[in-house]
C-alpha cells in the first residue's frame, strides 16, 4: 500500500461542471429573497390574489407590518425577479412573474453536479450518506 500525501489525497477534481462564481452570486441574491418568511408571505398573498396582482395597501393589513416595510420587502422581490412593479397613478401594483420560482430550479440545476441532488431526491428517497464516495479508499 502507498502513502498518499493530503496533497494528492485531498485534491478535488469534478467529475461534473461546477456553479460558476456569478451564477452562484445570482442565485444567491435569489434565495436571500426568498429566505424570509414575510416575503414568502407576500409572494404567497400575490399569487392568490385577483389576477396574480395586488397593491401595497392591500398587502400591509395581512403580513401585519407597515407599508415602508411591506414596499422594502416587494423591493427586494422585484429586484429578485419573482415580481413585477406597475404604477397606476399614485398607487404601486406588484404581480408575480410567471415561471419565475421554475427559473430559480433550473439555473440552480442547469448543466451542474447539483442536478444530481434532484436526480438522487426522486430515485432514491432524498437521503445520502456523507463519505459513501471514500469508501474503500484510503484516503480521508
């Protein structure tokens, strides 16, 4: 048996295409977005309403949060993509931009080893065990 330094044992070479640092960046934005539950709330409350759309004022009441915060949270929304912004006169409408939380999916997935999670999440019940690919080796 050869001793293999860290070096050589430790050396990660992809089998698969990686996320490349400005996709990663974009998707990150992305889910910060989607990472808190007021504008899971709000995503939420606009798909339901009346034609996918709904204005601040009728958005502040439900969440329970005033409406500089409800518009800082739509903002942040919009400029994720998951939204669309429509003034009509003084009034500011927001509506959820179609295929967009399946955009996030496939950018995420999109010609990279995580396609394989998905892969892995349907054949094989969604669970994994850490260091299965070491095994037998004597490295790590």
């Amino acid at each position: 048996m050869t001793a293999q330094t860290d070096a050589e044992c430790c050396t990660a070479t992809p089998a698969q295409p990686t996320l490349q640092a400005e996709a990663a960046a974009d998707l990150a934005v992305r889910f910060k977005a989607l990472g808190d539950p007021n504008r899971l709330t709000l995503l939420s409350l606009i798909a339901a309403s009346e034609g996918g759309e709904a204005c601040v004022c009728d958005l502040t009441e439900p969440v329970g949060l005033g409406q500089p915060t409800v518009s800082h949270h739509l903002k942040i929304l919009v400029d994720a993509g998951f939204l669309a912004r429509e003034r009509r006169g003084s009034w500011t409408y927001y509506a959820t931009v179609p295929g967009a939380l399946r955009g996030l999916c496939e950018d995420l997935c999109a010609d990279t080893a995580l396609n394989g999670m998905l892969d892995g999440a349907r054949s094989e019940g969604g669970s994994a065990e850490v260091g299965s690919a070491q095994r037998g080796s004597s490295c790590c």
